[in-house]
C-alpha cells in the first residue's frame, strides 16, 4: 500500500490538488466486508515476533523516515547483499518444522507490544515479503539478471511464498480446502520490507505474525507475479485510468486454490488473467473505508478483469487493526479460491487498475497465487 498523500517525498501536492481529490467522485461503492480470522478448530495457531528493527525519525511532513527494501537473515548478512539493498540479522523463527501452514495473519507492532504500527500511530508497513531461501523461487530463480535472482544467487534460493502491506490482508489458505504450505525441518527464512516513520522520533517495531498449521495437508506451492517482476515491483502510472500488466508464460500445469493480492492507494483492483483459456481466473479488489479521500479518483472500465469500482469496507477482519487506524488508505483486497486448472504453456498475466488523481512514480501490483 501506498504511503497517503500527505507522506509523499518525491510527489508532494499542493493542498489545492488533494482536497480536490477528496471532493472527487469515488469509485469505491461496492459493499464488501472482509472475512475473519477463523482457522479451523482442529489446527494449531502459532504467533512469532522478528524484531526489534529501528526506523528512523521523520525529516519533515513530507521526508518519513524509512528502511527501504532492507533484507533480513538467520546470521551473518553476507556482503554481497550490500550491491543492492541493506541487510540486517534477526532471529526469524518459524512457526513450526515438518508441518504446512494454512494461513497466515500479519502484522506491524512496537517493538515489545501488541501496539500496532499505522497511519494513526504514525507509521506504516510499507509491505513485507516473506522468502524461503532453501527453495528457488518459480518465477525469479537464482541468477544474475534482476535483484530477486540475485538475492536467490547468494543466498541459495529466494521462494517468495507470502506479502503483505500495509492493509494486512489475512491469507486464509484453509477456506480453500485441505491445503497447506509446506515447510521443511531445516528451511531457511528471510524477509524483505519497506518500513515507514512519520513520527518526529525514531521508533522501534517488529513483525507479528500468526500462523494456522497443520501436520498433514495437500501441498501447494507460491507462483509470485507482479507488474515489475523480479525487481522492485513498482512502475510509474499517470494521472487518470491506467492498467499495469505483466505477462508470462507457465512452464507446468496445476490448480489454482488460492489467489491474493496487493497495490496502493487509488488502485481498483489486481487481476490474473489466463490469456490462453480465455478467462479471468482471480479479481483482488481493492478495500477503503467509506467516503475515503484515498479511494479511486474515477471509475475503471468495468468490463472483464477490469472492475469499474473498489470495494467499500466498514472493518478489516483482521483481530488487530481497527479501521479507523488507516485513516481512509486501502485497508483490503479481497482474495479468490478459483479451483481452476492451468495448462503448459499457458500464458498468464497480472493487471494492476489504477484511477489516480495525479499519477505515482511508484504504483505496485502484486499477486501470490497457491497452485497443486
């Protein structure tokens, strides 16, 4: 999710440009509410915390303090991290060995509480990404072209199998049926995220997260797609309606159980569109608030894929996070279980949906599909 406009660095409005903004017809009338964090009773439910981390302080309204793209390790970094981002050691418990999550609940918090960290605390989980570095990931493998395979090349694998931003989407793989990641005993985890601060002192937070899981389970594995794949997930988009998209072509065949995703402010929504077969397989639309100055400034085309608004949401489903604590930014994206099968050699491709009211440098559209 993207920083409100009032935290912007590089793209600082006047204030004439944003109340004109919240004096904009929203897009964002369709009721949805988001489902709750409800993992089946027979599961087990495990919350870790990977911290403490410093963000600095805020220069200014419009300069935050921020840790961006910072990856974090089990140990010592290795200096080849430092070519291309920072790098910090945390102990990154996993929730369990031998066993498969099911679903995962993020969070941001200070460091030592269960306070959360978001705009009405003055900070922001920008997004994390959740990497197993003992698997290669199945769209970024290992190599030397883009930072993910990089990151994959030195570290000896970079699965992505999780993200998260600032609006905390639950993952809630156990609505889909008998489904779990799996994790190895002996798997190495990493992290990578963007943290913000727009407090005039520094502050210290950590990641909290809770895991369902199970010990037996049908395996899926993580496809990571997004709109600037492989490297930082973002691309400028102009002011008005615009649609990010990014193709591929998949080199096995499988079902599609479980789809998610994630963009910034003014998004409509994230869509998978299988190319070959013809069809839309998943439509993450996006959540705000009702009368949200951050909603879309205008409709989208409302055709296939293509919604012509987001949704309207009066709370978040998720057990730490109020709706009033993201003071009208995006708050949800709906997620999809599709049971739909996949071919090889299909063409796949992700859009992003934007109506912004001045255009952003930096629009992100991201989904993580699951796929048996």
């Amino acid at each position: 999710m993207r920083r409100p406009l009032r935290w912007l660095r590089l793209t600082a409005l006047p204030a004439a440009v944003v109340l004109m903004a919240a004096l904009l017809p929203s897009a964002a009338h369709a009721a949805y509410e988001p489902p709750a964090w409800d993992p089946p009773a027979d599961q087990n439910v495990t919350t870790v915390r990977w911290g403490p981390i410093p963000i600095p302080a805020a220069q200014s309204d419009d300069m935050p303090g921020e840790v961006v793209n910072q990856v974090a390790v089990n140990g010592p970094c290795n200096p080849l991290i430092g070519l291309f981002t920072s790098c910090r050691t945390l102990n990154i418990t996993k929730p369990c060995e031998d066993c498969y999550l099911t679903g995962i609940m993020p969070d941001l918090v200070f460091a030592g509480t269960d306070t959360g960290v978001n705009m009405m605390t003055g900070g922001m989980l920008h997004h994390v990404v959740l990497v197993n570095f003992s698997r290669p990931d199945s769209t970024c493998p290992p190599g030397l072209t883009k930072r993910i395979n990089q990151l994959g090349l030195i570290q000896g694998g970079n699965e992505r199998f999780f993200a998260a931003g600032n609006e905390r989407t639950l993952n809630r793989l156990y609505a889909a049926g008998n489904y779990g990641y799996q994790v190895k005993s002996g798997d190495r985890w990493g992290l990578i995220y963007h943290l913000m601060n727009m407090n005039p002192e520094p502050i210290s937070v950590e990641f909290k997260f809770t895991f369902s899981w199970t010990r037996s389970a049908t395996k899926v594995d993580p496809i990571w797609l997004d709109v600037d794949q492989c490297d930082d997930s973002e691309r400028p988009i102009p002011a008005g309606y615009s649609d990010l998209h990014w193709s591929t072509t998949v080199l096995r065949s499988g079902t599609l159980v479980a789809v998610g995703g994630h963009a910034h402010d003014y998004s409509i929504a994230v869509s998978l569109e299988n190319v070959t077969r013809r069809r839309y397989s998943c439509v993450s639309v996006s959540g705000y608030a009702p009368d949200s100055m951050f909603a879309p400034a205008g409709p989208g085309p409302g055709t296939a894929g293509h919604p012509a608004s987001a949704n309207t949401v009066t709370s978040t489903g998720h057990p730490n996070a109020t709706l009033d604590e993201y003071m009208g930014s995006v708050s949800d994206f709906s997620s999809c279980q599709p049971d739909l099968t996949f071919g090889f050699l299909d063409q796949i491709r992700v859009h992003a949906t934007y109506n912004h009211p001045t255009g952003d440098d930096g629009a992100m559209g991201i989904m993580v599909a699951y796929v048996r």
